[in-house]
C-alpha cells in the first residue's frame, strides 16, 4: 500500500532539493501522462514524509512551456501526495514584491498559451478519455493550504507577503516593459513562467495546492532602475538569498 506523503513540494529554478531532507528513497513513476521531469526524492523532514521534486528536471534541462505538468501531479499523487506546494521563482511587478520577497498569492492570470492545461480528454483509440470536467476555479490555490504556509512562516519567523496575483507567461524569454505594463494593468503583482497549467491540473487532480513565490528580480521596467537587464545570476543570486528561510518554513508546515 502507498503510504501518505505529508506535503509534496515541487521546486522550480535554482531549487532542485532539499538538503534536509532525511532517509531519502527516489521514485521514478511511470504516469498515464508519462514521465515526470525528474525522480521524486521521498524522505522524512522531522516527522513528517516530504516528497521533492524539481519541475525543471535536476539538472534544470526543461524549459517552462516543455514541462510535463500532467505527468509530474499525477506521480506525485500516484506515490501518496495530496498537498502540494509550489515553489515559483518569479519577477516582482508591484512595490510589495521586490527581489528576495517570499510571497504567497491568492489570484492568478493565465497567459500561456499552447501547452496541455487539463486532463480532460475525448476517448481516442487506445485511451478511454476522461468525464468532461468544469472544475471551479475561483479560488485558484486551496484555502486552508495557504493559511498553513502562512502560519508556518509566522512560527518559523520568516517573512511572507499574504496575497497577490500571479501572472503566467509563456517564455522562455523575457517579457518587454509593454508586457509588464499591461500585466501590471491587469492586476498581476508577480510574474512567472510556470504558475499555469500546474494550478489548475492540480484542481482537476483533487490536490490541494498553493504557490509560494520567490522574486527574483524586477519584471522588466518595474524596479527603480527602468533600464536594468535582467541577467540569469542576479536571478540565482537572489533565489540562494530568499530561499535561506525555506527550511525553517517547511520544517514548520
Ligand atoms: N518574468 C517571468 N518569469 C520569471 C521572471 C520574470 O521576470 N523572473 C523569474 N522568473
């Protein structure tokens, strides 16, 4: 029999495990979807079971829109997870999201586009499809999962902005300033490439999901600096920096 896993924590760029984690076994499922982009790494956090997995692969080989999300919740899930917490490197586009802010928001916008955002699927030959599903989605990330993301960072003593509407893009680039401006528009407060179509797979899953953003960097023309170029080590820099306070988190949730 599968044995519950506490808490899965999908980890995006620059966070490919956790170090704490103890008496690690590795799995390798093969889902109905196909492969996940890595092993899943199952260990024990205090006294809990924990599973790691890192949404661009180990060796961070898989760029945002070539991600099999379908097949990384179904394994989680096929191995016992029903929470998961997803660790997103994002830009900050508002003044509460700097660069090394942990944020934890409660909205979402999706802007990407042409990748397999459901598991919904027509019966074809060798497939038996699945019932249509309209799942409700009001409330993009799961209530009571992100109320006890942010009590834990409160017991742990880290700082965690409450709230926030994350904005999907397609990537791998870059946005340009008009895309950011616009987004800001819209009501978007953080910026990333791989909040969608995790979230809502996760809905259709029947996991409880929630979003713990690391900002990075300033969207493109929304620091103080509007000519400042967003280069691939300030990125890292800053998520080594903003992630000090992760384990003493997840120890706490
Ligand atoms: N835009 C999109 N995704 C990101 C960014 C950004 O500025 N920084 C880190 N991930």
């Amino acid at each position: 029999m599968t044995q519950p896993i506490d808490l899965a924590v999908i980890g995006g760029t620059g966070l490919y495990r956790i170090a704490e984690l103890q008496d690690v076994e590795s799995h390798l499922p093969v889902t109905r979807y196909g492969a996940p982009s890595g092993p899943v790494r199952i260990g024990r956090l205090g006294e809990r079971r924990v599973a790691f997995l890192a949404r661009h692969g180990e060796g961070h080989s898989l760029p945002p829109h070539q991600i099999n999300y379908r097949a990384n919740l179904a394994a989680l899930q096929a191995l016992g997870a029903t929470r998961v917490l997803a660790l997103n490197t994002v830009g900050g586009i508002t003044e509460r999201f700097g660069p090394r802010v942990l944020g934890c928001p409660d909205q979402l916008i999706d802007y990407t586009w042409g990748r397999i955002s459901t598991i919904c699927e027509v019966a074809s030959e060798g497939s038996g499809g699945t019932e249509v599903l309209h799942v409700d989605f009001g409330e993009p990330y799961t209530r009571a999962l992100r109320a006890a993301v942010l009590a834990a960072a409160q017991r742990a003593g880290v700082a965690l902005v409450d709230g926030g509407c994350y904005g999907a893009t397609q990537g791998p680039r870059l946005e340009t300033r008009a895309e950011i401006a616009r987004m800001r528009r819209d009501g978007c407060d953080l910026v990333g490439m791989t909040g969608m179509p995790e979230a809502g797979l996760a809905r259709e899953l029947g996991l409880d999901y929630a979003c713990l953003a690391i900002v990075a960097n300033w969207a493109a023309g929304a620091g103080p600096d509007p000519d400042e170029v967003i280069t691939l080590q300030d990125v890292l820099d800053n998520v080594a920096a903003a992630s000090s306070g992760l384990p003493a988190l997840l120890q706490a949730l």
